[in-house]
C-alpha cells in the first residue's frame, strides 16, 4: 500500500533524474500529452502529463486499505483515453475530444494536414450529440467533476488539487517534476 501511495513522488523523482535526456518517449493514447498531439514532441513535460492521466485514472488507489478493493478500482473506467469510444475508427481524434470535453481547447497541431484533420474532427465530435439519446457524443464533464464522479470514496481535495496540477493543457505551464515534487499533496504523504 506504501508504493501506491508513493507511486507519483517515484514517478516524479524519476522524471526529475532523466532531466535533459534527448531520447524520444512514446505515449499510449490515453497518456498522450496536448503538445504530443499538436506534433510538437514528447518532452519531461508530457511525462508529467501522462503521471497526472495514471493517478487521475486511480484516484481511489490512493485512499482504499484493502487488496479486494484496489484490484476492483485497478479495473475502473479511465476518464482518458479511448476505452469508451462508441464510433468505429478515430480513435486518435476521439482521444483528443475527450481532453478537450475534461479541460478545454488545445490549441492548433503543428503545420501537418494529417493532424489538422484529426484537430477538426475532434472539435466536432467533443460538441456533437448522440442521435440514440440527444446526449453528447462524448459524455462526461470536467476533469474535477469525472474525478469526483469516478471516486468512492470520494477523493481528497489536495489529491485533485495534485492531479489538476499536472493536467495543465500547455506544456509551458505545466510543473516541472521538481516542481511537482512540492505539491502539498506529495508534501503530506512524504
């Protein structure tokens, strides 16, 4: 239980360590930062992203004492992500979507028609609504809406605090992971 709860000063302090490191990440889908979707590239910053994604996914791991339980949240529905795509293919554009439903515009892709396409599909599909039941194609709220949705028990405020904080849609802005390491969340659990 330890390491669960320790999992994102581990993942922080690793991130911390490869600083400066020129080697290029892949990120899965539903862990893909904003500026890896624009083209611009992964950098430490979208490390810090794609920790923000995991803990947001796991938010209850972090407050349950019990095995039975973790293993029952470890299946839990990702609030990122494409698991719960409802269209057949674009998967990458309803990936995009869904983080523009949870925080907002992304702002445009780099010079690549590919990706400018994909852009303009996921912008349509984040406002269209389901023909089957006039809900949005993409349900859900907020990221902290989903977060608290999701939780049970509910998570902590400084947890959603920590995970909002990673989640920043431009990279600039985002924490380093030294930054991050002195979120008051991690401060608490340390």
């Amino acid at each position: 239980m330890l390491f669960l709860l320790l999992y994102p000063l581990i993942v922080l302090i690793f991130i911390v360590i490869t600083e400066g490191s020129t080697k290029q990440r892949g990120q899965s889908l539903p862990c893909r930062a904003p500026e890896v979707w624009q083209g611009l590239g992964c950098q430490h910053s979208s490390d810090v992203w794609s920790l923000g994604v995991t803990v947001s996914s796991h938010t209850s791991l972090f407050h349950h004492t019990l095995i039975w339980k973790l293993a029952r949240r470890l299946s839990s529905q990702s609030v990122f992500g494409p698991s719960d795509k409802i269209i057949e293919g674009f998967t990458e554009a309803w990936c995009i979507a869904k983080i523009i439903r949870l925080l907002g515009p992304l702002g445009q892709p780099v010079d690549c028609q590919a990706y400018k396409e994909e852009f303009e599909l996921a912008e349509q599909l984040a406002l269209m609504d389901n023909p089957h039941d006039g809900m949005k194609l993409i349900k859900g709220g907020t990221l902290w809406e989903e977060l608290q949705r999701l939780s049970d028990p509910p998570t902590s405020p400084q947890l959603l605090d920590f995970i909002e904080s990673l989640l920043v849609v431009d990279h600039s802005k985002r924490p380093t992971a030294s930054e991050a390491l002195q979120h008051l969340y991690l401060q608490s659990i340390t």
